[in-house]
C-alpha cells in the first residue's frame, strides 16, 4: 500500500540509526515529508541525500536530545520548514557498553542514559504536543523497548530503567491528549539487527544467551520495526493508543525456546 502517509510531516530523532533509517526510508515512501533529527550531522547528510535522490522531501536537523533547547528548536524548524506536524518519532536513544547491573552500574552512565532515553522523549513531547495540535492532531511514537516489561536476559539497569520510564510517559499522554485527537503509542521492539547491537553481541556465549529467549531464533530487522511505525504514524491506526505495542518476535510471551 502507497501513500498512507500522504500529506503528513514527520519528524524522527535518531534517524541516522538503524530503526530511525529504515523508518525514514519507509515514511518517505508512504508520502511524507520527513525532519531528519540526530546528533551525528555527517551520517543525517549522507542519508538525506540518497533520500532525496528518489525524490524524497526531508530536511536535517542536527540536535542533541537530551538538550531542552535543542527540542524546542527541532519542532519550530519543523513547522517553519514543512508548514506543520503530524507524526513524531521519539526515537533517539543510547545504550552504553559501561550500562550492567545496578550494583555496578556508575551515576555517571545513569545519568547519561536517562538523559537521553527519557528526557529526549520528554523534551520531544513537550513541544512536539502543541505542534501537533495546532496542525489538528497527529501521532505520536515513542521507542521504548520489551525490557520495559520484562526483565533483560543480560543486565542492562540503566537502560532498562529508562525505556519503563518512556512506557509509563506515554500512557500519560495518550491518556491526557486523547481528545486533542493525539494518539500515543510506545514502540517497544526486541532485539533488532543493528550495527549497535551487533557490536554488543560480538560475543558468541553473549549472542546465544539472547537469541535462546526469542521464539522465532533470530533478531529482528530494522524494516521490521519500521513497518510497525508507519502503522503507528498512519491512519489506518486511528484508534490505537496507550499501547504497549510489541515488536518483539514473541520474546514476552514465552519463557525460553526449546532447541
């Protein structure tokens, strides 16, 4: 199906990664226009161009989400580029190798992490909401992850910390926003093949303790993810929100997977 996302404005935040690449490959060929948002300047530029080689309509923004400033200022460019907004993708997010279990994990990396995986989404929320509303209404997607609902076969505290964090803000929202026709939905996806968690699971032993928890024996693809976003962001799911919305290949559903 094309174009089920004609018409529409789109912003992701970490779009030069693997989930907010695919995802803004796959908006702009639904129809959008897209605002291309992450810290890594060169990387947004390299994928603007091969974006609008096939035609695409985006446009960069190099911001560091953890920065309220930088929110408020990637939603007005949004707005002053494209005339409005429709769909936000609070996508951005870090999981560093120093992130293990909470009786080592340093305050240091704690902050780090929150800082980006919860106040992004925050900041990104709190500006992004009356953009949407002063375009009528719009969607909006957070990128949580399964270990918001379940414990991380690996420790992980920081990290899994703040994607519970980013599922419970969001249910808040869909629920606070719900009659200024604003939808909510947490993405919350497995294991996805990605160069981050490639270099994570370099280890052999690391790499089997994770993939044995996943029924369908393998990693998820990043156009997989993306699939279930452009659901998210399109009408088609007009009455989804609130969701704790799975991607995650049957992980929360079993308890481990017989070989």
């Amino acid at each position: 199906m094309a174009d089920r996302l004609k018409g529409k404005v789109a912003l992701i935040t970490g779009a030069a990664g693997g989930i907010g690449g695919a995802t803004a490959r796959r908006f702009c060929a639904e129809g959008a226009r897209v605002v291309l948002v992450d810290f890594q300047a060169s990387a947004l530029e390299t994928l603007a161009a091969s974006l609008r080689a096939s035609g695409a309509q985006v446009e960069c923004f190099q911001a560091d989400v953890s920065r309220e400033s930088d929110c408020a200022n990637m939603i007005r460019f949004a707005e002053e580029r494209f005339g409005a907004l429709h769909v936000l993708f609070n996508n951005a997010g870090i999981f560093p190798d120093e992130d293990g279990s909470v009786v080592e994990t340093t305050e240091q990396i704690l902050d780090r992490v929150l800082s980006v995986n919860v106040k992004g989404v925050f900041f990104g929320c709190k500006y992004g909401i009356p953009a949407l509303i002063r375009a009528g209404g719009g969607s909006i997607i957070n990128t949580a992850s399964f270990v918001a609902v379940m414990g991380a076969a690996t420790s992980q505290s920081a990290y899994t910390a703040s994607k519970g964090a980013v599922l419970s803000l969001t249910r808040e929202i869909a629920v606070e926003f719900a009659r200024k026709n604003i939808r909510a939905n947490a993405l919350c996806p497995g294991p996805v093949n990605t160069p981050l968690l490639q270099s994570l699971l370099a280890d052999p032993a690391r790499r089997a303790r994770r993939l044995i928890h996943i029924p369908m024996g393998r990693l998820a693809e990043a156009d997989e993810i993306a699939n279930a976003v452009v659901f998210l962001a399109s009408d088609e799911s007009s009455y989804v929100t609130g969701t704790t919305f799975l991607v995650d290949g049957g992980i929360t559903a079993a308890y481990v997977t017989p070989e």
